[in-house]
C-alpha cells in the first residue's frame, strides 16, 4: 500500500503493483509484440520480391520500432494506462496525482522502456524498481507516472453495493427518494465502493458531505445517531429494490400482451373456473383431453352454392344390406369357450 495525493488534495491508499504482476504483464505484452513483428518480417519479406534490399532493411527497422515503441504507447493512450498484458493482469499506469496518462508520458516511458528492456537483459529496469519504494522503473522516474494494482479485492466481488441495514428496514420502507438524481446516487455508490481504501478522516468527511446531500432530497429524515455509510447503504439497497420491482412489473405486462407466461412478481391473474368434470376428481387414466370444437350452427347458404345435408337415414339406399346386416358369428370357438362378441347368439 501506498499513498497517493489527488489534484484536490485527498489523500488516497493506493495498491502499487508488484514485481511479479509487472512480470507477467511485460511477458504477455512480449508474446503480441512477438506475434506483430512476425507479421511485419513477413510483410517486408514479400516486399523484398519487388524492391531493393535498402528498402525492405527500412521497412524492418520502421516496422520494429513501430511494434517496440509504438504498441505500449498507443495503447497506454488509448486505453487509459492499459496494454492487453495490463489489462489480462488488471494493472494500470495512472500519473504520480493520480490521473490518466496522457500522450507524452506514454511515449517517454515508451521510449525509456526500450532502452531499459533491451540493454543488459532488463537489468537496469529490475535494479530501479528494488531501489524505489513504489516499485518505479526508469520509465516511470522520467514520466511522472506509477503503475498500481486496478483489480483488487472489494465489496463487489461478494455481494453488492449497497446492503440494507436491518436496523433501518422499517425506516428504508418509507422513504421518499423521487428527488434523488442518478448523479448523487453514483456519488454515493463510488464513495461505499471505495470505503475502505481511503483513509479514516478523509472517510468522514466525504461521508458526512454526501449523506447530508442525501437527506436533503429525501424523507423522511433518518433517525439520529446513524454513520454516514449504513445511512447511504440502505438508501441506495431500497432505491435498487424499487427498480427491480418497476422492471419486473414492466416486464410481466409486456409479456401479458404477448399471451406468454409470466414469471416473477407481478399482479397474479383472475382465477379461472374449473369444469364439473374437474370438480369430480381425476380422471381414472389420466387428464381428459378436450374434444373436438363443436359444429356451427346450421345457416342458409349463400345464394349461388349448393347445400350439402347429410342423407337422414344412413342404412337406406344401395348399400343397406351390407350396413344393416349383423356381424358374422366366430368361426373358431374353442372347446371350452363360448363365443365372444355382442352381436353373436349365447351358446353354441
């Protein structure tokens, strides 16, 4: 742990990166260096086909610096103090206030970084960072700047935010927080997050200035004798609850309209009638599956079409010989079994 003073003269602890975290970061962005300067050999190989040897020896040399100096500093400036190595190890390079790299410190430490790495085996850089308290290389001397520790054990990484306090439940329930902006929420969603990193008057202080914001736009007022911090928890806990509640509701109509199910909270819908069949108790194999809809009622056709009635006796006309006749008896009883089925005589 170090301590890091802002712009605004706040002293902030800050975790420096070790030794070993640097290691593998400068190991990582080794191997995409090493990748790069392949592509580029072989992007100067090819042109070597259809130029002179001067050129494709300056294309390499551009082409190498380009990877060795020009990779750290691009993406330092881009990505906030981050190359893929940092960021895969979750390091940062942020300057000596506390504030993001800028251009020009990206390319000294860039520049240094060269000189440092390639000459002597890295010796120069690995005697700097054992001699300095914060664990500086060359690089970082020159730039102004320190690399510290960005992915670090926190609140978040059990649980969120923002906890309700059981002693302020009954208090949280009450609360009207319509007046309460996102920007003074995020306000006091950063200060819990970074609780325990800062230091313990700084800690007051900036509680007590953003809990008294707080109680301004809220009410009722809490009861006396609270800490900042539960203070800010367990309003920011019942502002997330309500949010959840809104969208679960949101999200249970929008599903309604669709005809799909529901799942979670919301208004449970109008129970329906159950059918006397139902009512009598299950079936004996099973649920009873619903019969085919019933046929419309019979209505005048339409002038110009034919009317199809069905014939009123359907045993009647040249077939009802065969229709009406009864089944035939069983050829084949056995000894001791008389014949079966309904329409055969009883006996034998």
């Amino acid at each position: 742990m170090a301590e890091l003073v802002t712009g605004e003269a706040v002293a902030l602890d800050i975790r420096v990166a070790r030794l070993a975290s640097r290691g593998c970061a400068f190991l990582l962005d080794l191997f995409f260096q090493a990748v790069m300067l392949y592509l580029v050999v072989y992007v100067t190989a090819m042109t070597s086909l259809v130029a002179d040897e001067a050129w494709t020896v300056g294309l390499t040399l551009v082409g190498m610096v380009a990877v060795l100096v020009g990779y750290p500093c691009l993406f330092e400036t881009l990505l906030r103090g981050r190359t893929m190595g940092k960021m895969a190890v979750g390091l940062r390079v942020v300057g000596d206030d506390g504030g993001p790299i800028r251009f020009r410190q990206a390319l000294v430490r860039a520049l240094a970084g060269f000189i440092e790495f390639w000459t002597f085996y890295g010796s120069p850089a690995l005697i700097t960072s054992f001699c300095n308290r914060r664990g500086k290389r060359l690089g970082d001397l020159f730039a102004g700047t320190i690399v510290i520790q960005e992915r670090a054990p926190s609140m978040m990484l059990y649980g969120p935010v923002a906890v309700m306090p059981p002693q302020l439940a009954w208090w949280a329930r009450t609360l009207e927080i319509s007046m309460l902006s996102d920007e003074l929420a995020m306000t006091a969603r950063q200060y819990l997050s970074r609780f325990w990193e800062l230091l313990p008057e700084v800690r007051d202080s900036l509680g007590q200035r953003i809990a008294s914001q707080v109680v301004e736009v809220i009410s009722p007022p809490p009861p006396p004798g609270v800490r900042p911090e539960i203070l800010l928890s367990a309003v920011l806990a019942e502002r997330r609850h309500r949010e959840e509640v809104r969208l679960a509701e949101r999200r249970a109509r929008r599903m309604r309209r669709l005809g799909l199910p529901v799942w979670g909270p919301g208004p449970a819908p109008a129970p329906v009638p159950a059918p006397a069949m139902a009512m009598a108790g299950p079936p004996a194999y099973g649920p009873v599956r619903p019969g085919p809809p019933a046929p419309p009622p019979f209505s005048a056709p339409a002038p110009g079409r034919p009317q199809f009635l069905p014939p009123a006796n359907y045993g009647a006309g040249p077939y009802r010989e065969v229709l009406n006749a009864p089944p035939p008896p069983n050829p084949y009883p056995g000894p001791d079994q008389p014949p079966r089925g309904p329409y055969l005589p009883q006996g034998r």
